[in-house]
C-alpha cells in the first residue's frame, strides 16, 4: 500500500514517522517544503503538489489546521480530487466541522472514492509514541480496510458511524479538554498564590481523583516555563469554535465551553499567543 500523507507540522510529522517505522511506504507533501525534512530524513518520498500525492498514493490521509485549508486541499486547482484514482481512500484527520466531513465525502463518491473523517486525540506525545485515539466516521468498508493502518498510530480506535461521526466525536473530546485546561491552569494559579510547593501539588493531585491527562502532561511542562506547543492554542481556539457552533445546531447550551472560548479568545486574540501550546492559557492570567 502506498501510503500519501499531507500536512507534516508537530502532529503529521509523528504520523508520518510512526507510518515509516511500521514499514509504510508514504509521500508526503506539506505548504512548506522545510517542515518536512523531519520525515523526508525518515524514508518519505516529496510530492509538489497534493494532486501529485493523489496520483501515487492508494490511500491519501490529511492533517491541516483549519477548516478552509482542508477544502482548499482536497479541491483546490491542483487538490487530492484533482489526481484522486477510482477505488482509492481519502482520511481527514485534521479537527474539522462535520459538515465538511459528509461535503468531501459526497464528493469522494463522486469520484468512486471512499472517504474517513479520522481525527485523534493525544497531542504531540501521543502522535509520536504511537498512543493516538482515532475518532472514525465515514465509510465502514474503508474503517476495516485501514484499521490496521490506523493501529500503528493509535492505542485506541473506535468507529462511530457515518461521514461526520468522527468529527463530532472529537468535539465530544475538546469539550471535555476544556475543562481540564482551564482547571489545571486554575488550580495552579491558586496553589501558587497559596505558596504551595507546585511540584509537591502535582505529585499529590496526580494520584488522587484530580488527575486526568492535561495536568499529567502539560503541567510539568508549565513547571519548566515551556510553551511550546504539543497543540497549538489556536487550533484549540479553532476547535472550541466549531463545537459551540455544533451546539447551537443541536439546541445546546454549553456554559463551560463558552468560558473556556472566551479565555482562550484573550489568550490568542488579545495577548497574541496562538503559536503557543495550549498550556500558555496561564500566561493570560499572569499578565492581567
């Protein structure tokens, strides 16, 4: 199987590598050629255009940052669906609306093609030691086709339904997210300005009913001063957006959601902090 793969930033370049390590033949093609060294280093073979992915690839698979770059991908002038063979598989895996999801998918029939909406959850750990969870919607016959593929990525991996499925799921996931980034940057704001030992809180919380993934992972790395991002804020930001909007669809009211968009909105429309991870939301705190 040949293997084409589009978008190799933090995430995609993990993807990518783990793709390799399992002996996956891939081709790559990325907005900018430099960000793919990583990867074409590794064994992946270039593509200039995602057109020119589609005419090698068997299965192509995207991970993009928005919305509008994903459409852009798959049927701009020289897109997927412009060098797309019958018979063959496209996989989203970039965090998109579900709405986009059953649009490509109607258009991949068009072109006798199957279609996955496969985002995941795990950040850059978990796209580089292989844990991912895989959201998956789409075409059932493509999931079971390429679950062993997607095994090589993930730890867990789950079929939801039809085309869009994966992507609410993953909504599902980033609400949930939500919370916990806002509550470990709380709870830090709060046990530093009680002079507690931070370190001695994270050991404490970690093995109490306080633990969940985002305060294991990104609080150490708020201990270390470092922001650079395992997921970018404005993708976060991006994704907050999409399912408040979802909800709103759905007659849903969602409070906490709303606040932790509004927090995240200071963070990277007022204070400027997109490109950082997600764990710079406490720098908003500090600088109010």
């Amino acid at each position: 199987m040949q293997i084409g793969f589009i978008g190799t930033g933090v995430m995609g370049t993990g993807i990518v590598t783990n793709l390799l390590k399992a002996g996956q033949k891939v081709v790559v093609y990325n907005r900018t050629k430099a960000h793919a060294q990583t990867v074409l280093a590794a064994g992946a073979t270039w593509a200039d255009t995602p057109q020119a992915v589609a005419e090698q690839a068997d299965v192509v698979m995207t991970m993009v940052g928005y919305p509008s770059d994903v459409e852009e991908v798959y049927t701009g002038e020289h897109g997927i669906f412009a060098g797309i063979k019958p018979g063959n598989i496209v996989v989203d895996m970039t965090t998109s609306t579900p709405s986009l999801a059953v649009k490509l998918t109607q258009l991949a029939h068009d072109h006798n093609v199957q279609a996955l909406d496969a985002p995941v959850s795990g950040g850059d750990v978990g796209a580089k030691n292989a844990t991912l969870t895989v959201m998956v919607g789409g075409d059932k016959a493509a999931y079971d086709q390429l679950l062993s593929v997607f095994q090589q990525l993930g730890q867990r991996v789950a079929y939801f339904g039809d085309a869009g499925k994966g992507q609410h799921t993953k909504m599902a996931n980033q609400i949930m997210i939500a919370g916990t980034m806002t509550g470990l940057t709380e709870m830090l704001v709060y046990a530093k300005a009680a002079k507690l030992d931070l370190p001695q809180v994270l050991a404490t919380l970690s093995s109490g009913g306080a633990d969940n993934w985002s305060m294991d992972n990104y609080v150490p790395r708020i201990l270390k001063g470092d922001y650079t991002p395992g997921f970018f804020a404005k993708h976060f930001l991006k994704d907050l957006r999409i399912a408040l909007q979802e909800a709103d669809k759905m007659d849903l009211d969602l409070p906490a959601t709303k606040q932790a968009k509004l927090l995240y909105e200071a963070m990277v429309d007022d204070f400027g902090l997109g490109d950082d991870g997600t764990q710079g939301l406490i720098k908003t705190y500090e600088q109010k």
